[in-house]
C-alpha cells in the first residue's frame, strides 16, 4: 500500500542523507512490537516531516506498510480552541502549544493502528487553522507494520513551577503577565501529555543549532506551504515573530531536556545538514 500521508511539503531541499534514513528504518524494523510507533521530534521547520516522508518510500520499497501521523495533524479545532480561550485565556486560541493538541484521539489512532483496526488519520489545514473534515481523513484499512509519528514537542516534560514565574518574551510579558496561559500549558504537558507519550517506542530527536534558527525554518517552511496553494495568505513575518514565541518556552526546555532521553539524536546545522 501507498503510505498514508497530507505530508507537509518539504523545508528541507536535499533531504537527509541516506545513511541516516537507512538507520533509521533499521532502528524501526529493529524493535519488538508488532507494529511500533517510531518517533522523529524537533524544533518548527527543522525537518521532520522531511524525514519521516523518506523513511516511509524506503520502507515502501522494502514492502512494509507504513502509515505517518503528525502531531500538528491532532490540534483542536477552531471552535474548541475560541471556547479555551474565552474559559482559561485568550492565548489558547493560538494552536501549537501544550493543551491545543487533542491527546485523546491521538491515543485512540495509535491504539487502533497497533491493533491493525481500521481507522482514518486526522489531518489540519495549517492555513485555514483548522481541523479538515472527517471526510478527507485518509483511511488505514489494514494492518500496518510501522508507524511514523512525528511533531515538535513529542516526549516534552513540564517545567519546575519556579521556572513560569518571569515571562520569557515580549508575548508572555504584555499578555499572559499573570502567567495563567504558561501554567495551563504547563500543567497540560504534566497531566494530558504523557499518555500520549507511552504509545512512543523510538524517538529521534533533530538538534538544532539553537531556538533563534526557528525563525528562519518556520519561515522557509511558512513560504513553501503558501507556494503549495498561491490563492491563500498564510502569516507575515510579523506575525510569523509573534506565533513562534508562542512556542519559545517549551522549546528551549525542550533543547535542554531531549538529548537526555531521546533514543538517538541528530545534530544539525543552519541548512540542517547532519553534523558529525
């Protein structure tokens, strides 16, 4: 079968090495359950999508079934996200950050994948900012052998509740000056996130040089997903700036956190070439 995919065009020219999606599939092929979750993670725009759509073509060409599911693809709807917003804090409008994802039918896609159920993969349009309609959701109506999971903040753990007290950036400082926005996503990640997180039995993390190369990737990435479909506006840098420190906090943590509990990780450099 075809691998299932609304892959997100790729921010990544050349792609990743061959060496390094060939170990990759091999590290996937290598573990024990019958159908395993193998997780890629990074910062925004540092290609995992990339990474996963080229793991998925070899495994295809190796035979294997293969279904690829992003975490971007389980964010809240629009309307569930307005509704957080006017409950908690109007920043919870914005997806991206922990408590905008819906963790329960993540949980529910790779348990019925591990099962070999049949079942559609959820899919979001990052330009109109919401969820697609069930009916466009691609269907696995067989077993697969392997499942890709990708997303920018797979295995994220909270912070120390000390560590919200100063706001971070400009965002957190002019509107989240209480903190309620950075505790609730904070608490999300302590309370909702690791089920998710269970389901995982690889994770490969690719390393950033540091958060300030975010702006570039998200942008790269930003511009490529406009080109897809030049009849649509997607963000302004502007508002490109304002969005990413949306995710700032979680992302530095991230970056200090992962390489110590991450299966393997990839160091990249500003053309997210591989280092040594």
């Amino acid at each position: 079968m075809r691998y299932c995919r609304a892959m997100r065009q790729a921010t990544h020219p050349e792609g990743f090495p061959d060496v390094l999606v060939r170990d990759a599939l091999a590290a996937a092929r290598a573990l024990p359950a019958r159908t395993p979750v193998f997780a890629i993670t990074g910062l925004q725009g540092s290609g995992k999508s990339t990474l996963a759509r080229q793991i998925a073509t070899q495994a295809e060409a190796a035979h294997l079934r293969v279904a690829v599911l992003s975490l971007d693809d389980l964010y809240l709807t629009r309307a569930d996200r307005v509704r957080l917003a006017g409950d908690v804090h109007p920043l919870l409008a914005t997806r991206g950050p922990p408590g905008t994802h819906d963790v329960a039918l993540g949980c529910r896609v790779l348990d019925a994948l591990r099962a070999g159920e049949d079942i559609a993969l959820p899919r979001f349009d990052k330009l109109a900012d919401d969820r697609l309609p069930e009916t466009g959701w691609p269907r696995i109506a067989e077993r697969v052998d392997l499942v890709l999971f990708e997303g920018w903040c797979l295995n994220a753990v909270p912070e120390d509740d000390a560590a919200l007290h100063a706001p971070l950036n400009a965002l957190e400082r002019d509107e989240d000056p209480g903190g309620v926005w950075r505790r609730y996503c904070n608490d999300a990640l302590r309370r909702d996130y690791p089920a998710l997180w269970s389901r995982i039995d690889a994770l490969w993390f690719l390393q950033p040089p540091g958060f300030d190369i975010v702006r570039t990737w998200r942008w790269q990435q930003e511009r490529a997903m406009v080109a897809q479909d030049p009849a649509r506006t997607g963000m302004d840098r502007a508002q490109l700036d304002r969005f990413i420190q949306h995710y700032e906090r979680t992302s530095r943590h991230l970056l200090a956190t992962l390489p110590g509990v991450a299966d393997r990780t990839i160091a990249l450099d500003e053309a997210r070439t591989p280092r040594p």
